[in-house]
C-alpha cells in the first residue's frame, strides 16, 4: 500500500512539473476571452509584514481564506495537516507537536520551546492551549522552511499565522451558522461588524461547539473522557484616520474536554491491560480537562508623508491548562505499578512588542527594520500519585527574548532580485522548583523529600539570516534560490545540567507559476536542510527524572508541490510532499516505553534490587540509538480536492466537493520501535454538499467518509495513545448579511 500511495504522489508532483513547463510556452499567447470570474483570484499574504502576491514572494507558502478553511473541513489546528504539505500536527496531551519538514517540537517539558512558530493576530503563541476551534478567521499562512529574520527563534521548521476579520470603516456585515451532527456534534458561530463613526469601526464574533464522547469508559467512574464543551469570543476595534490606524483585539476562549482519550501504547508497561477496541477507554480514577486562553494585541500604524510605515503590535497573553490525567491509561493494580494519577496545572502568561519601519514596497530598493521583546512566566505544578505514593513536580521558570532584524530587497535588474535578512537574537531564562516525594508518608519529612532541584539559567546570543536570488520571469513566473538559518533556543534543565540551541542551514530553490491565463497556480521547491543539536527528552539514571539533551545532527532534503486551479464552475486544489530525513545513531539512552511510568528513584547501587521510589535498576532498560527518521517526519503526505459548481437558477447553485488527505507513517519516539514508537499511515476522506440560494446556504457534510481507525498521537507525558475521531455525518445552515 504504502508503494501504491508514493506512486501516486510521484505522478502527481509529475504532472504538476509537466504543467509548468507546457505552460511556459503559452505565457506569451493571447488571453482567455472567458470572464474574470471563472479564473483564480489573487491570494494576499501578509506574513513578511506587507500585503503581496502569494505567487511573488519567495517562500513556499500554503495560504487559505475562509472559503478554502470551510471546503477543506479544516476548524482547528491540528486539520491544517490535511491542507498543507510537509505538515504534521500530532496530538502530544498538554501540548501538540507541530513539525514542517520534520522540525518542530519533541519535547513536552517546560524547558523546551517549539520549533514551528505559531502567531494569532501577529502575537507569538505557546505551545500550550493550541487545541482551539477556529472561527471568523481572515486567513491562514503556513510557510514552510526556517524563518530566521522576520521571526526569528522558534522556526526552525517554519511558520503558521492566523489572522482574525477585522472591523471594516463603511462596511455593514456578519455572518451566522448552526450544525448538527453524529455523536450530537453541534456547533453555533456568528459574527457581525459595523461601523460605529466615521472613523471607528466594531466587530464581534463568537462560538460555541461541542460532541459527545467519542468512547466508553468501562472503569468504576465511568468518566467522559474526549467530551467537548468548548466556547469563545472576540471584539475588534477599528480606529482610523488619515495616515494612522489603531486595531484592538480582545479575546478567549475556554474548552474542556472530561480528559485525555487515551490507551496504553501496544508493547509497553500496560498494554496487557488496555482495551480491545478504540471506542473503549479503561481508567480507574477520575478524569477532567479544562483549557482556557485569553488573548489581547493592539496593532498601531502611521504612515509618513514618505509612505514609510511605523508599525507596533503590543500583546498580552494568559493561558491556563487544568488536568486530572489517569498516566497507566489503566485499571492495573497499584501492586504492579498501576493507579497512577496526574493532577496538572500550568499556566503561561506573555508580554510583547514588535516595532516595525517599513519602506514603501515600489521603490527598487525597500526594507524592513524591526525591534521584538518578549517576556514569558511559566507556573507548573504537578502532583503524582502512584498507588498512594505522592511525588510533586513545581518548575518556574521565566525567559526573556530579544530581537534586532533588517531585511533589504534591491532590484539588480527589472527582473533580478536580491534579498538579504539578518536577525540578533538575545535569550535567557531562569527558573526555580524542585522534585519532592513522600510527602505526609511515615519514614518521610513531613514536607516530603526533595530529590531534584529543577533551578537553573541560560542565556544566549544567536545571529540568524537569509539571501535570496529572485528572478522574475515574467509576470507569471517566480524562480528562487536561497539559503537561511534558523534556530531555537537552548535551556536549562538544572543547575548542573544545560542544553544548546538546534540550529538549522536551509538551502532552498523554487519555482512558482500563474498558469493557461491565470486558472492554475503552482508551487514548487526543492530543499536541503542541515539539522545540528536535536533536541530530546532523556532520562538521568542519576536523578530518575528526565531532561533535554542534544543528542544528535540530522539531515533533510526533499520536495514540495502544490496545484490549484478553476476552468470555469470546476475547481481543483492538490499538494504533496516528500521528505527524506535522517537522525543520526550511536546516542546512549534509557528506553522510557517499557519503564512503568511514575516516580521510579534513581539507579539503585550495584546487586541493590529495584525498590521504587526510592531506586530503579535501569540497566535493562538502557539502549543506543540506531539511525532513523527525524521524528513525526512522514515521509509522504498529499491533499486533494475537488468541486463542482451546478447552477440551478440564477439565485441557486449546489456545489458537491470531496477531499482526500493522506499522511505517512512517523515515528514519535527514538527507539524506532514498529509496535510501540511507530504511527501508522492513513488517508482520510470527506465531503460535503452545499446548496446555496441568495445568502443562504443548507450544507450536509461528512469526515472521515470510510470510518477509518488510526493512531493520531502519543501522550508526550506518559506511554499512551490517542485515536483519531470516528466518522461525522451532519447538516450545517447558514447565513450571511
């Protein structure tokens, strides 16, 4: 199966190359007498902090608008990998890992920081709290491919932005919808926007949504687990007036969930006690999840009477994650290591700025100067037990980044383009907390035993870049090479114990067309990335707890294609990837998916048996690292999707459209286990049909046509995975004013 799907993704990147050059023999020949309407509309994208052409910027860049969002069912952020190639959102528990091209984030401790830089509003997001619904959104913007310059760290994988609608001066609008599905799947989002004077304008948008669980729990609580009850809201204020503007946003969101759906991973400690099927869950403890988020950016802009454009966007941001987690997945007893229980709280508050002087975009030669500050406040408290042992977790850290950035692009030619960016990054963070057990325990202190002091510093300075070559074919034709750099920070794991930053080398050529009189557009790239300092959870024998370390370099290369296109009422869109990535072996670790999870002690003195809380022999369990795959890395993934407009009078049309998204197998752990660290292929197929008429619209939509059963992620917190949601049937109306 798996040579059947590279086949067709090969003949599809194929056909795209072949697309484009047929296509360039006809760039010159007359244009379509068919109406504008029946060809693409140009796609805006915003992210290098200008408004420019998608098919003129030298980035691959997947973008969506609101239309593409809704026709590919992607309403959070974990559907974007249907939607994008060489994305890969995997379900980690407290946070998910986002990885492009097979960089990103691995880690789920709070001394890690992400690898794909996520931005909602212009505003550098956590990576906790990222599980929420999407909802009255302008766009979205993956790019893929280290970020150096404009973002700076934590894209060494690349970008995703989301931009919420704005108020709009003059313009009176909204929105509502409702659905109804299986699994009483229900959503309500509505949104309106009006002027309020002359030069102020206001917009609200809300939502709620919500499912039953997708699962039963057979243990004594009977828990519901996967459960969502989940709702938001944002209020955008509009200021402006000759020559400045002032948007304010202020949102948040709250979702529970009844706790983590998950099973123990088949081939570790509890898998003997795991469930039969996918639909059942197994816990022996309550289980609660609650996920809340508030968000609030002020963008202000002035222009001179130069047109050079001041820009600052200010944030603030508070995201809290409430958690009662059954860690065996289990009902196994605590005399063998089960009733292991998780009550979990984090909260992260972030202060930024960005300043930006811009350069207007016509003259030969334009730039871009920038400033960042960002201050984080991570709190993390865990309490543990472990068949009535307790063990608490309380790191605090702080961290602070800086930022100082130019970017220059210079027309050598009318056709010729060179671009140079460079970026100074300043890093550094501190914390406190320790690891204490047996607190309230006879033979304990009464306040409990610390075992590992988690204080620590780091600071670092790294300088960051890129240099393109542009040129400019024609007016449909964009080739590109460049090379950049990116990195992500290191860190401390204690006083004694530090780590450096991953840093990457992109070397990068690209080709990208407007097509047969603007119905198709491509994309095409081809890269080669150097990986240095990964990043991974490894466990200290000495301490029994598990910190970061660099345990080794990788390499990347491969290639990307995407398709869209319109001839008159058809319209198609399609992308694909390949990635070929190498993790080099020969690093020392101890294999963790076999350990019983909990408070296991350090290693115990040589012929001493293992005695846990106190000591663990971990000499079984200890390996070394052969050559594999980057992590959550699949080697193919695709999307396709097509649709078809029927017009049924002039006020009625019915628009029948199905996708197809197919994500490769990945690895999410370094053992390169197939049973335990492996995630299975799979090809997801939905549909919808919308039948509207003037601004009305009733629409039955379908995910996950054939029902499939696969593994979406492995708890990064514990040996436990989740599975993807069951197949959705519903109807969904809606309405625009």
């Amino acid at each position: 199966m798996k040579r059947i799907n590279g086949k067709v993704l090969v003949l599809g990147l194929l056909a795209t190359t072949a697309i484009n050059t047929a296509a360039l023999a006809q760039t010159a020949a007359p244009a379509s007498t068919e109406p504008e309407a029946f060809a693409l509309e140009e796609i805006v994208v915003t992210a290098q902090r200008r408004s420019e052409n998608l098919q003129k910027v030298a980035i691959a860049i997947t973008a969506l608008d609101p239309a593409q969002l809704e026709a590919k069912a992607v309403v959070q952020m974990a559907d974007l990998q249907s939607a994008s190639p060489s994305l890969s959102i995997t379900n980690a528990g407290q946070t998910q890992s986002v990885n492009i091209r097979g960089i990103g984030l691995a880690s789920n401790s709070p001394n890690a920081t992400a690898g794909v830089a996520t931005y909602v509003d212009g505003l550098f997001q956590p990576p906790i709290v990222q599980f929420n619904s999407f909802y009255d959104l302008a766009g979205v913007e993956v790019l893929r491919g280290p970020q150096g310059t404009l973002v700076g760290s934590n894209s060494t994988g690349g970008a995703i932005f989301l931009t919420s609608r704005s108020p709009e001066l003059g313009s009176q609008n909204g929105y509502a919808t409702a659905s109804y599905g299986t699994d009483n799947n229900y959503a309500v989002e509505a949104a309106t926007g009006a002027p309020i004077s002359d030069t102020m304008a206001l917009r609200v948008a809300g939502f709620m949504r919500g499912h039953d669980s997708y699962y039963k729990d057979t243990g004594p609580f009977h828990n519901k687990a996967g459960k969502l009850d989940e709702k938001g809201g944002r209020v955008g204020l509009l200021h402006q007036t000759d020559g400045f503007q002032a948007l304010l946003k202020v949102q948040f969101n709250d979702m529970q969930t009844g706790g983590y759906a998950y099973q123990p991973i088949p081939g570790t400690y509890f898998a003997s006690y795991a469930p039969r099927d996918r639909e059942s869950l197994s816990f022996d403890t309550p289980t609660s999840h609650r996920e809340r988020a508030f968000i609030t950016s002020l963008e202000l802009k002035k222009t001179f009477a130069n047109d050079i454009l001041l820009r600052s966007v200010s944030g603030y941001q508070s995201k809290t994650i409430n958690s009662l987690d059954d860690i065996d997945g289990s009902q196994a007893p605590a005399r063998l290591g089960g009733e292991i229980v998780w009550d979990y709280y984090a909260n992260e508050k972030q202060y930024s700025q960005e300043l930006n002087l811009i350069s207007p975009e016509e003259d030969r030669f334009n730039w871009i100067l920038g400033g960042y500050f960002q201050r984080n406040d991570i709190d993390v408290r865990i309490h543990e037990t472990a068949g009535g042992f307790p063990t608490h977790i309380t790191p605090q850290n702080k961290r602070t980044t800086t930022g100082l950035f130019a970017q220059g692009n210079y027309h050598l030619t009318e056709k010729v383009e060179l671009q140079l960016g460079g970026r100074y990054s300043h890093y550094k963070t501190d914390g406190k907390g320790d690891v204490v057990i047996g607190a309230g325990i006879p033979g304990f202190p009464p306040g409990g035993l610390p075992v590992t002091d988690l204080s620590g510093s780091y600071k670092e300075t790294v300088y960051t870049g890129k240099a393109n070559v542009n040129f400019y074919l024609d007016d449909d034709n964009l080739l590109y090479v460049f090379a950049a750099r990116g990195y992500k920070p290191g860190g401390f794991n204690s006083t004694e114990s530090t780590f450096s930053p991953e840093t990457v080398w992109d070397y990068e050529a690209g080709w990208k067309s407007t097509l047969f009189a603007g119905h198709i557009r491509t994309q095409l790239a081809a890269f080669y990335n150097d990986y240095s300092n990964f990043q991974f959870d490894i466990l200290n024998t000495a301490t029994g707890q598990a910190g970061i370390q660099n345990i080794t370099d990788a390499t990347i290369k491969g290639f990307e294609a995407q398709l869209e296109g319109q001839f008159g009422d058809f319209k198609f869109d399609g992308g694909l990837s390949f990635v070929d990535s190498e993790l080099k072996g020969g690093v020392g670790y101890v294999n963790t998916r076999p350990l019983p999870p909990g408070t296991l002690g350090a290693q115990c003195p040589p012929g001493a048996p293992s005695a846990p809380p106190v000591c663990f022999n971990y000499t079984p369990f200890q390996a070394v690292t052969k050559a594999g795959p980057n992590l959550y890395s699949p080697r193919w993934s695709g999307n396709i999707g097509a649709q078809y407009t029927f017009k049924l009078d002039e006020r009625t049309t019915l628009v029948p459209r199905l996708n197809y998204a197919y994500l490769g197998s990945r690895y999410s752990y370094i053992g390169y286990s197939p049973i335990s660290d492996r995630l299975s292929a799979y090809g997801l197929l939905s549909g919808r049909i919308t039948l509207n008429r003037d601004s009305w619209r009733v629409e039955l939509y379908a995910t996950n046509l054939t029902d499939k059963s696969y593994v979406s992620g492995m708890a990064s917190s514990s040996s436990n995975q989740f599975y993807g949601p069951p197949r959705e049937v519903g109807i969904r109306v809606g309405v625009e004013f």
